[in-house]
C-alpha cells in the first residue's frame, strides 16, 4: 500500500505530507544511503529528512538521483544548521543545499534550533526561500511555545510545521495542544526514543497482541494521534517494519496507556538552553 495514499499530513498552506518519513541522521557513507533509500522507496517510503548538520545532503541526493524515480515522486526536507543562521548566511546555506542535493527545490525547508541571535533574521530568509518557490513549506524544528510567540511577533508566515523531540517517555502535551490549536503540523524526531522503548512493558504486550514490534506498536501511537514521524534506520528488515503500521489500529485506551507513559525524558538537547546559549 502506498504511504501517500494511506495516510496523510495537510500543512497550513495545503502541502502534503506522508505521516510517516525516512530519517537519515548518522548515514554519511554514500553506499549505505544509497542501500537505504532503495529499501525505503521499494516498501513505500516518499518522504525524506535530512539537515546539513548530517552532513549527508550530498549523499542522500545522489540516492535519489539515481535511484530511477523522478522528482516529482518523493518529498525531501532540510534544515538550516546553526552555524549557519542569520539572513544572508541562511540563503547562502540553502543555495549550497540545493547544489549538494541536486533539486531546484526542497518540499520543506526548516530552522533546526531557535537561536537568540540571529533569531529573526533567519526566519526572514526562510521566508524569502518560501516566496521564491523554492521551499513549497517552512517551519522551525524544536521551538518551544515561547519561541513561536516570539517569532510570531514579527514573522509575516506562520511556521506550517514544527518538528520536535516527540516519544511515549517524551509526550510534550502542552506544547503539543498549542501547536494543534495554532494549526501547526507536529513532527517527531527520534519517534521511538532511540530504541528504548523497545523494553517497555506496556508496548512489549500491545506488541504480542497484535502481532507487531514495540517499535510498530508506537510509531502506531504516532500516526492516531495525527503526528508525522520520521524513524531512521539503516536495517532493510527495519525499514520496511516501520511502515508496516496501517493494517492494525489501537484503542483509546491502550492510546491513553501509553500517553501514560511519559516521563519527560529528553534524549536531545533543550531548546530553553540553546536558545539561550545562542547554540549548543
């Protein structure tokens, strides 16, 4: 079943989405990309996530040029690295991008973290990326709810996605309900919690109940509760696992069971302490 067809994301500005995207963090060896985004073309990946702190913009476009499928078939987003924030730094950044991947334009273009300086000004680049044409969406990764009223302060186009560290150890409900009542798209890095919630319990039994992995189980979780997920690995057997989530669904309550889950767990940085760091 093709992932476009089964389920689906509407940005603010109407860009869709498949709910469920291929990461690419950590793949840098050309060779294993290449393996990599095949499997994850042949078993109905369109979406991929990249970012030029990977990286791996090069290697990841060079897959997908030759990987026989046209343009126009797969959705590829990027993010502005720190080092690289500020106005025209932003548009030189982006430029490069393009070349690396070998586009004319990505599907979503992102700010990675939100700086203190340069705050603005990056936003005003991503916007100028936007009207160009040559992002179809923007949004902001990792932007906590005071962020995006600051940003909302001056900003002429409202982020049409944020993409946050989101799990069942990490639910981040606040945020999340502003981010559905502003109509902002939610999508989460590290989905499955960099593997560790493959010893919990709860998704173990869910799991044996419905003939899936723990890892299915919560990418599941993900998708009913209208979050966009992108699981990376470099695994053919995982990568097809991963998309094989659409012929079972959970109940409200086992949903609420494993929103019960949380436990404010970051296993990335907090976006309070690089904003005010003004980075890492």
């Amino acid at each position: 079943m093709s992932l476009l067809q089964s389920s689906v994301i509407k940005l603010n500005d109407q860009v869709e989405l498949p709910q469920l995207g291929f990461g690419t963090y950590k793949i840098t060896d050309l060779a294993e990309m290449e393996t990599a985004i095949s499997q994850a073309l042949t078993v109905g990946y369109r979406a991929f996530d990249t970012a030029q702190l990977y990286n791996n913009e090069r290697e990841l476009g060079i897959a997908l040029k030759n990987s026989g499928y046209k343009r126009h078939d797969y959705l590829v987003t990027s993010k502005i690295d720190n080092k690289n924030q500020g106005y025209e730094q932003t548009l030189k950044a982006f430029d490069q991008g393009l070349r690396d991947l070998q586009m004319d334009y990505v599907d979503l273009f992102l700010v990675h973290w939100p700086l203190s300086n340069p705050f603005f000004e990056t936003w005003k680049a991503l916007e100028r990326i936007y009207e160009e044409k040559r992002a179809k969406a923007i949004g902001v990764c990792n932007f906590n709810i005071s962020h995006l009223e600051l940003l909302a302060t001056k900003a002429n186009i409202k982020p049409m996605i944020n993409q946050i560290e989101l799990h069942p150890y990490m639910t981040q409900s606040v945020l999340v309900q502003y981010l559905k009542q502003q109509k902002i798209a939610i999508e989460a890095w590290s989905p499955l919690c960099r593997g560790k919630i493959n010893d919990e319990k709860l998704l173990i039994d869910l799991a044996k109940k419905y003939q899936k992995s723990p890892a299915q189980v919560t990418l599941r979780w993900h998708i009913q509760n209208g979050y966009i997920a992108i699981p990376k690995s470099s695994n053919p057997k995982r990568i097809a696992d991963n998309i094989n989530i659409f012929d079972f669904a959970l109940t409200e309550s086992e949903m609420q069971g494993i929103d019960g889950l949380n436990q404010n767990l970051r296993i990335g940085q907090n976006p309070d302490d690089v904003y005010k760091n003004n980075g890492f």
